[in-house]
C-alpha cells in the first residue's frame, strides 16, 4: 500500500522535499514507516511527533492506504525558540496578548497581524477544529524554522464576528524586522489557504459561503 509522508523543517531539507510516497506492507504501523529505509536515515537523531491524517498518532497507530503520515521535529532542535501557540476559539481574539505571548528578549522586532470583518454586517467562521489547529502549528513551526524566529502565535475566531472585530491575528519575534514581517506574511498566507475553516458573510439578513480554492 501506498501511505504520503509529509516533511517539516529539518526532515525536509534532508529529504530535498516537502514530501514522498513510501509503500508499506498490508497491516504496517507507524513504527514500521520510521523503521523503513526510505525514513530511518531522514530521522536519524530527531526526535519526532508522528500525525496521521493531521491527527496525532503513536508508533502502533495502523496505518491504511492512502493515509498521510506527517512528521513533526521540535522547532529549531526544540532550544533556541519556544514552541509556536495556536488556538481556534469562539472568545474575541487580543493582539495585545497575542503580541505578550511572542515577546522574548533575543528580540529586535515583534510584528502582529490582525485580520477584521470589513464590507459586510457579520461573518461567521466555522472551522474542523483539531485539524485546523494541528496546519496552524505546522504553518508557524514552519515558519519558526525558515526565518530563525525567536516565536510564533496564531489565533482562529469561529461563530459570528461583527464589523471591525478580528477573526484572525498572527504575532511573531525575530532578530530583525526583516524576518518578522516575511514570517507573519507567510503564515497568514498559509493559514489562510490552508487551514480548514469556512467563512459566511451575512447582510441584511442575506447568507452566503464564500468559495475559495482548495488547499493544496
């Protein structure tokens, strides 16, 4: 059987790719995917979080054709920079807090950004929330590693957001100001191309779901 393997950070470059396919016997486990000759050498000496169709899973998870493993390294070797924060939440979003959650004093630069209803009375967000969460942290983990940032935070609304009112914010820190304004771009970018979450704009008692394109 056929099973994808998706790659992050330092997995990835090892590889030269974001992704493979690896071909497993009938019955395989997770185990058995990180004991493979394509896995073991990418793998050696990092310690991992496995994920199985964007759901965390353990080494005895079976695997079935067609699943897609995901392997997750600690964020630059789990040292230097703090694990990203995400969050998928029906609460009102704070950028002040968010920001807080970022500050770190390796920092010479803390940017924020802050997505709000604009055009329309309200919209209203619903989101698959666990997964939703599990792209969001892969995205700023991503992120944490390509721009050597020092943090990462990303925040989902779901239910109504009125006029004005955030239903996204990304804050995150870096060394220089360059870093930190390609990073928080690439991961609102991302998450919103990525993350499973859909948006209804409502007027005047009128609903409609607005069609985006599908994640690649």
């Amino acid at each position: 059987m056929e099973v994808t393997v998706r790659l992050f950070a330092t997995l990835r470059e090892r590889a030269g790719a974001p992704s493979l396919t690896l071909e497993l016997p009938d019955g395989a486990r997770v185990h058995d995917a990180l004991a493979s000759d394509v896995l073991a050498p990418l793998a050696e000496g990092v310690p991992l979080v496995m994920a199985v169709n964007r759901e965390y899973a353990d080494a005895e998870r079976v695997l079935d054709p067609g699943d897609e493993l995901a392997l997750i390294p600690p964020v630059s070797g789990g040292s230097t920079a703090a694990a990203p924060w995400v969050r998928v939440s029906a609460e009102p979003l704070s950028l002040e807090a968010l920001a807080e959650r970022v500050r770190d004093p390796r920092a010479g630069a803390v940017v924020t950004f802050s997505g709000v209803t604009r055009d329309v009375e309200r919209l209203e967000y619903e989101a698959y929330t666990e997964m939703a969460e599990e792209r969001m942290r892969a995205i700023a983990a991503d992120a944490l590693e390509t721009h050597g940032l020092c943090a990462a935070a990303v925040e989902h609304r779901v239910g109504d957001v009125p006029l004005s009112e955030p239903s996204v914010i990304v804050a995150v820190s870096a060394p220089h100001r360059s870093e930190a304004f390609a990073a928080a771009r690439e991961i609102i970018d991302r998450v919103k191309a990525e993350a499973p979450i859909w948006k209804k704009e409502i007027e005047g008692g009128e609903e409609r779901w607005v069609t985006g394109t599908p994640p690649s």
